[in-house]
C-alpha cells in the first residue's frame, strides 16, 4: 500500500483502516516516507490543537504489592520490585497537590494500585478537587471498576478517568480483557472524559496489536490519545524484552495522531524530546509511586518535572498556557 496514498487520504479526513495504519508502522524509520509521515502528523497537531503545548502530572498515592501482578509493573505482587511499600496520607496528597498547581498544570491526575480501596480514594478525590481551580481537570487512574463507581467519581468531582485494555491482557496481566471494556463503557456511559493509551509497547508487540489499540480508541473518540513504550524494570518478569527505541516511539505516536484523530492533545510517554516534531503537544510530569520505576518516590529518579516538561514543549515551540502559573 502507498504511504503516499494513505497520507493523502488523511489530508482529505478518511478515517484510516487496520490496513492502511499497520502499512504506516510499517514505513523504514530511515526512509522518506518516515519523514512525510511525521510531518503530516506534526502539521496537524500545529494546525488542529492551534500549536498548544500541555503539561499533566500524576501523583502515585501508594506503593504496594498490586495482585492484577502485570508481568511489566514495578509494583506486581508475585515481584514487588519498589524500594518501599507505603501509602500516602491525605494531607501529603493535598500538598503536592497545591505544588503541582503552583507549578502550571491542565490536568491532574491521581494514580493508585488496583487494590487501592475505592472509598478512601473518593475521599482523596474530593479533597483535591476542593483545591483545584475549575480550568484544571482530575483524572482517576485506579483499577477496575462498574458504571456506580463511575458516577460515584464523577460526583467526587473527577472530570475523566484513564483507563486502556493493555497489550496483551490477560496475558502479561491477570485483568480480563472484557473487564477491561466494561469499565472502559462505565466511563463513557457515566460521562466522564475517557484518555486512552497503547502501552506498554515493547519490542515483541507485532503492528496489528498495536493498530487494534489504536482503534479502539477512536472508536471512544478519545480526546487525549497516548502512546507509551515499555521501561524495562528489573527483576520483573519482561525485563529481558528490553525496550523499544525513541525514534520508534516517536514514529507509533505519529501513526496514532494520524489514525486516532484525537481532538485535544497527544501524548507520548515517557518524555521524548524528537517525539514532539511528531505530533505529540502533550507530557507528564509525575510524583509518587511509578509502576515504571524501583525508586518509589519516582520525582527523584525517571519522573519529571513540571518545569521539565514545560522546558521540552517550548523548546519544541508550543505555546504553553500562560494562565496556569
């Protein structure tokens, strides 16, 4: 299939097939098409989200042993890999809070494992949400869960809900895929903004997995769609699959801008500084607990800061939101 073609038609605003976005992961990392691609994909994002750059964070409220024990996670219960098992307190949470917002954020999110009980997160949510100024959005990043607790979270005052049916689920992890779906239409059905993600990408994930992800998420109409590769973390189980490359990274979040067609931001994670010619105006900055990290407190190992983050989008040239800080 001709990559020209296939570009071409998404100039025209053809939704593209699994064909056509299996043909463009396809395209030679090295090669001219590579290029067109990515300079399609970085004109829309330019031209459609009016070169908008935009910072989230994630504080991770617990460190403990997770019994969905994903085979990539740091946290997995059959390989707790963190240098700490805790929990934060409310307080804690509140003051970080507030610093993330002093620093200049859009959307805040708040991570925990699966176990994390759903009623003393609630009570978390409604606690930041009292200090949260109303053009910052909060995002539940949390396990599993039905249409009640959605609308138990909307009430708490989350505006969206990140959740995905992960790469090979059910497999590397022990969540059903079904489940995963159930909860994915409980954020929907409940009003509540949905982001999607394919992660973790790792070498041994063929195209057409990552495609159907890609899919999927349009099939949500995403309006924040993200790309994550998979961090190598050691002592679990994946770690010998290594990772793959930024400039692989870089081309899947092109593809998924051109395929997903998201309506407010793309994301690629971790932070990769070529991804943002790519088509990607979107990164975190995340506290607490990583599930892509040993060191528990993540701000003093791989996550980012806020102000590192503001650093790669506008030395990418996105115009970030002079309001928040």
């Amino acid at each position: 299939m001709k990559i020209d073609g296939i570009l071409n038609s998404v100039r025209d605003g053809k939704l593209l097939d699994k064909q056509e976005a299996v043909s463009l992961l396809n395209v030679d990392n090295t090669s001219d098409d590579f290029y067109k691609l990515i300079s399609l994909a970085n004109e829309m994002t330019r031209s459609e989200f009016n070169n908008k750059g935009f910072i989230f964070a994630q504080i991770g409220l617990n460190a403990e042993p997770c019994s969905v024990n994903c085979k990539f996670c740091s946290m997995g219960k059959g390989h707790y890999a963190m240098d700490g098992v805790w929990k934060k307190d409310i307080d804690a949470i509140v003051s970080e809070a507030k610093t993330l917002i002093d620093c200049g954020i859009d959307d805040l999110f708040l991570m925990t494992t699966a176990d994390y009980p759903i009623s003393q997160f609630l009570d978390v949510g409604k606690r930041v949400r009292d200090i949260l100024p109303d053009n910052i959005r909060l995002v539940a990043n949390i396990g599993d869960f039905d249409y009640d607790t959605a609308l138990k979270l909307k009430e708490a005052g989350f505006t969206g809900a990140y959740h995905i049916k992960r790469l090979r689920e059910g497999i590397d992890t022990t969540a059903r895929p079904e489940t995963r779906i159930r909860t994915l239409d409980s954020i929907v059905k409940a009003g509540l903004e949905l982001y999607y993600c394919v992660e973790p990408i790792g070498p041994e994930h063929t195209y057409e997995e990552i495609a159907d992800e890609m899919l999927r998420a349009r099939e949500y109409n995403v309006g924040v769609m993200a790309v994550m590769r998979r961090i190598p973390v050691k002592d679990t189980p994946l770690y010998e699959k290594g990772q793959i490359s930024p400039l692989e990274l870089s081309k899947i979040a092109a593809v998924a801008r051109l395929v997903t067609r998201p309506h407010r931001a793309m994301n690629v994670h971790e932070p990769v500084q070529m991804s943002l010619i790519c088509g990607v105006n979107q990164l975190y900055a995340e506290v607490g607990a990583n599930p892509r990290d040993d060191v528990s407190n993540t701000e003093q190992s791989r996550g980012f800061t806020v102000e590192g983050v503001r650093q790669m989008l506008e030395d990418a040239g996105y115009e970030m939101n002079s309001s928040a800080y």
